[in-house]
C-alpha cells in the first residue's frame, strides 16, 4: 500500500503542528491521530500509512436506503466491504434526503448516520467557494449540481479518486491534475 501524497512522514499531528492544508481541512485531521492524547499509542502505529477516505455520493446512500432502488444489493455489499472512512458533504446529505423524502424515515436514517460517523461530513463550502465555482464552470455541459462539485474538490482535498457513486458521469470527471476517479460500484453493475 502505498502512502498517501504529502504524508509521507505518517499521520499529520505525530511530529507536532497540523500543516496549512491540514489546516485548511478542519478538523477531520484532528480525529484521526489518537496518540495526541494518548502518547502511548504513537509507537503502536509506528509504521502504518493513514487509511485513504473513500468519497460517498447521494445515489449509493439512496440505493443503502431503499431497498426498492434497482441497485441496493450491491450497493449494500460494498458498503459493508470497505473499511476506510466514507466522506461525504452536506449537499451530498441534503440531496440524498430530498430523494428520500417520500420513504418514511429514510431522511431521518440518513442523519443517523452522519450523527454516528458512517457517513463523515468533511468539506465545508465556505472555505472551499472559488474550487467549487470553478468546477461548476468547468463542467457547466455536463449540468453538474452543487453535490458533484463539492466531490470533485474533496478529491482534491483528501487526494482521494475513490468515490462510491452510481452516476456513470464520474467518468468523465477529473480531479487533481487531470486524474480519473475510481468508481467502486462501477465494475460490479456493468456485469
């Protein structure tokens, strides 16, 4: 496994001070070292690269949610495979409940599981506001929404490609510096 881009000496928070960009994130670097608080466990994770984030887009959490959806199974299976973090935003949370807002409780389980960490709302658009006008210009063809927008920058954010979405038009968009995203589901649906 390969360490992720720019983290190279470990986790950020071992050697002392958050980076700017680590900064710039929030808090969602601040979770994860743990021997901050308790030294101990510094020498336990010696050696061991940061899990990378897998970025969640409203579809899959439609298709978790409604067992109706033509791909909840296999939505289902993934989820339950993957043990790296599921990073989302809240336009991708808002859009999901207003997709669900016809199933009763499903906009309540989807808070449930932001509330319980399943799903981790780690961008925030009022730092973020020019990346994410200028993806909205760049795929303005494409007629991309704001949830889609925020995804690509928290790819860039995280460095991150891996994205669990069923919309086939992440294939076409990029992040980082021309970098394709890895849809998850993608090869288990086309089969």
């Amino acid at each position: 496994m390969e360490p992720i881009p720019g983290c190279e000496g470990g986790p950020s928070g071992i050697r002392g001070k958050l980076s700017p960009a680590a900064e710039a994130r929030g808090n969602w670097i601040r979770k994860v070292p743990v021997w901050n608080f308790r030294p101990w466990l510094k020498e336990a994770f010696e050696g061991f690269w940061p899990v990378k984030p897998v970025l969640l887009d409203a579809g899959v959490i439609v298709a978790l949610l409604d067992r109706s959806e033509q791909h909840h199974e296999v939505c289902a299976k993934i989820i339950k495979s993957i043990e790296a973090p599921l990073l989302t935003c809240e336009a991708v949370i808002t859009k999901s409940c207003f997709l669900l807002r016809n199933l009763p409780g499903a906009p309540a389980a989807v808070i449930e599981n932001v509330a319980a960490g399943i799903f981790q709302v780690s961008f925030q658009l009022s730092t973020d506001t020019e990346g994410v006008k200028r993806q909205l210009r760049k795929y303005q063809d494409r007629e991309i929404d704001l949830a889609v927008a925020c995804l690509i920058r928290m790819a860039d954010q995280f460095g991150t490609g891996d994205i669990l979405t069923l919309d086939r038009d992440f294939e076409i968009y990029r992040w980082g510096k021309n970098k394709p995203f890895q849809l998850l589901p993608a090869r288990r649906l086309r089969s």
